[in-house]
C-alpha cells in the first residue's frame, strides 16, 4: 500500500470508512459572525428610507448602551473639540470628561460608518456626532416648521381614513399602519383604542352589521387592533363567499325581469294585430 492511500484510508477510518466533505460556504470565524452583527444599518441616501433607518439605527445604539444614544441628541457639554473631533486639552479632563468624551467617539464612528461616503462629505465640518445628527436630520425630515407642517398633513388624512369599497382588509390595514408610522416618526402618535375606533369608522356601509356587534360585545378601550383586524378577516371571508350568490340572484333577477318584459311585449302586439284585423273592412 502507498503513502497516499493509507493517509486516505486512515482519514476514512475515523469516520467509519464514511467521506464527510467540508462545508466552506460555513467557513466564517467568531469573531466575523460578531462583527457583522455589530455593524451599524446602512443608510442608502434614499429620503423615503431614512426614517425607516433612523429607527434601526436607534435599536440598533440602545442595544449596544443607551447612554450613546444620549450622546447623540444631547451633545459632549462643555468639551472642546477641534474639527476633526478632536479633544483640544484631553489629558487635562476629568474622569467624567474621559468617559462622556470616549463615548462620543464610539457613537461617532458608528454613524460615521452608517453613512455612504457622499452622505459623510456633506457633514465632514461638524465636530460632533449630534451635530452630524441634526445636520442629517434636518436634510431628509426637514426643520422643525416643515415636519409641523407634515404633521398636520398626516393628521388631516388620519381623519379622512376611508376603507375603500372594494378594498381588503389587508390591503385598508397596510395604508393605515403606514399613516400611523409617519404618525409616529413625527411624534403624533394616538393611543390604541383611537386607533380601534377609527378603523370602525372608515368601513363602508356593508360592514355596519359587523361594526354594531363588536361595539356591543367588545370593550373599545381594551381591545387590540390585531384582534379587531382578525376579527374583521374572519368576517371578510363570509362577505366573500356570499358575493357570488348574490351576484346570481342579481343575475336571475334581471334575467327574468328581462323574460317578463318581452312577454309582455309579445302578448301587447299580438292585441294589436287582433284589433287591427277586426277594424278592417271583409273583401267579398
């Protein structure tokens, strides 16, 4: 036997004679699954997506520590820095003042590392993480007349919210969680059971039946709105199964009204022709 085939069958051996191949697909470390955990939300640059990143971003700190969350919103204080950030008497600030400073650098480069390059360019001469902060903010949500004015914009449509006839329940749910979430990224949201009360309000007429029964077997200020739209599918699926009934009827309906309109028709001009032939004069 060669060296070669008695590596290989050794190799075998070990595993009852069985070849088990290696997974390189699976060939990530710890320490890169760990990494990639830690990486920040990517922002695209896209205004209709950041305030879908500005949410992750904020799950995203507060998991890792609230207090850079603060950092962000609420400034370094009296710490002075030049603009790159950097400390102009740091070994002369106290213990505080080394934490909060060490703190601001690491919310820093988390955003830093959020943003596409293009994006950073825009901020390079901001010193701060908040200032960056408000910076971005204020370009893709406006200042604070502007997201007052959308504000009352989403409000008026909250108000208006009309389930439309030959819409589904899905379909009326998706448009309304999205009005409520531009609601709520403006800091006008509305509790749970105004939210109850005005999708009854927004269905049509057909559904007045069902909206009578939960407001009499239901307590408005406790039930959930996952409960009221499940309980609205399950009743949507008997509307459906009785439309093409309905449907049938209408058909037949009109159907026969179509027959007996014709008859009539018929038996009215043979009348006439039996009166017309009476009238006129026998020829001998």
């Amino acid at each position: 036997m060669s060296g070669e085939e008695a590596s290989s069958s050794g190799a075998g051996s070990g595993s009852g004679g069985v070849h088990i191949p290696y997974d390189y697909s699976n060939n990530t470390s710890k320490h890169e699954r760990s990494s990639n955990h830690n990486k920040p939300p990517m922002f695209n640059g896209g205004p209709k997506m950041f305030s879908w990143w500005k949410t992750k971003m904020y799950s995203h700190v507060i998991g890792m520590d609230d207090e850079l969350w603060d950092v962000l919103e609420d400034g370094v204080g009296n710490l002075r820095l030049d603009e790159e950030s950097v400390a102009l008497d740091r070994k002369a600030h106290t213990a505080e003042q080394k934490k909060l400073y060490k703190k601001h650098h690491l919310i820093r480069g988390i955003l830093v590392a959020a943003l596409p390059h293009k994006e950073y360019l825009k901020m390079s001469n901001k010193s701060t993480a908040k200032a960056m902060f408000t910076s971005l903010c204020s370009n893709y949500e406006g200042n604070k007349k502007v997201r007052e004015a959308k504000a009352t914009m989403l409000v008026h449509q909250y108000e208006l919210f009309r389930m439309k006839e030959d819409e589904s329940i899905e379909t009326m749910y998706s448009r309304f969680q999205t009005l409520v979430s531009g609601l709520q990224i403006l800091k006008k949201s509305y509790v749970a059971s105004d939210h109850v009360n005005k999708i009854l309000r927004s269905l049509p007429a057909k559904w007045r039946p069902k909206v009578t029964a939960i407001e009499e077997a239901k307590d408005l200020n406790t039930l959930s709105v996952e409960d009221l739209i499940s309980s609205l599918k399950c009743h949507e699926i008997g509307l459906n199964e009785q439309e093409p009934i309905k449907k049938h009827k209408s058909i037949a309906l009109k159907s026969r009204g179509k027959s007996s309109k014709a008859l009539k028709a018929l038996e009215s001009e043979e009348e006439s022709t039996s009166e017309d032939s009476k009238e006129d004069p026998e020829i001998v």
